[in-house]
C-alpha cells in the first residue's frame, strides 16, 4: 500500500519539475520580449510580467522566498537595471495599446 507522505513527495517532485520548466520558459520569454520591436511586438511583456507574478507566487509558498516585486526577481536573475526599464516601459505601451484598440 502506498503511503500518505509518498505520494505528496511524489507530487511535490512533479511541481517542482513543471515549476522550473515554466520559470526557463518565461525566462526565455522575458528575452524575447526585450529583444522585441516596440513598433509591432510578437511577444506580449504583460504576459511575460503575469508569468513572473506566478513564479513569485509559487517561489513564496513552496520555498518561502520573497521577491516582493518582479523587479526584484529580475534582478535575482541578473538582469540589468536597463533591461528592467525596457520591460516595464513595454508593459506601459502595451497596456495603452491594448486599451485603445
């Protein structure tokens, strides 16, 4: 018979695994996004910064990690100070664009 604590570590083993799988991806999104053109992106910085949000999210409750911000995520992962002000001034336009169509 499987146990209780089996399982959940099992479990816990698979978020972890999709967890890090989705923290690469958004990481490579991010770039993509900041190598984008203004003028007619093809990647969306307010889906890259909802992605961002979710990894804090899930960074916090399973390992008690607390970016506050994902800015200050961005900075844990080495990104610089220009490329955080690129990505919040997308997600500025961004929201304006898609406010006005």
């Amino acid at each position: 018979m499987i146990r209780k604590k089996e399982i959940l570590k099992k479990y816990r083993t698979c978020i972890k695994f999709i967890m890090q799988t989705f923290i690469v991806d958004t990481l490579i999104l991010v770039n993509q996004v900041l190598q984008d053109s203004i003028e007619d992106p093809q990647f969306s910085a307010r889906t890259v910064c909802h992605r961002l949000k979710q990894i804090i999210f899930f960074e916090k409750v399973y390992f008690d990690k607390n970016y506050k911000t994902i800015w200050k995520y961005l900075r844990y992962r080495g990104y610089t100070e220009k490329d955080i002000t690129a990505l919040k001034q997308k997600c500025i336009t961004e929201s304006q664009f898609s406010f006005n169509e």
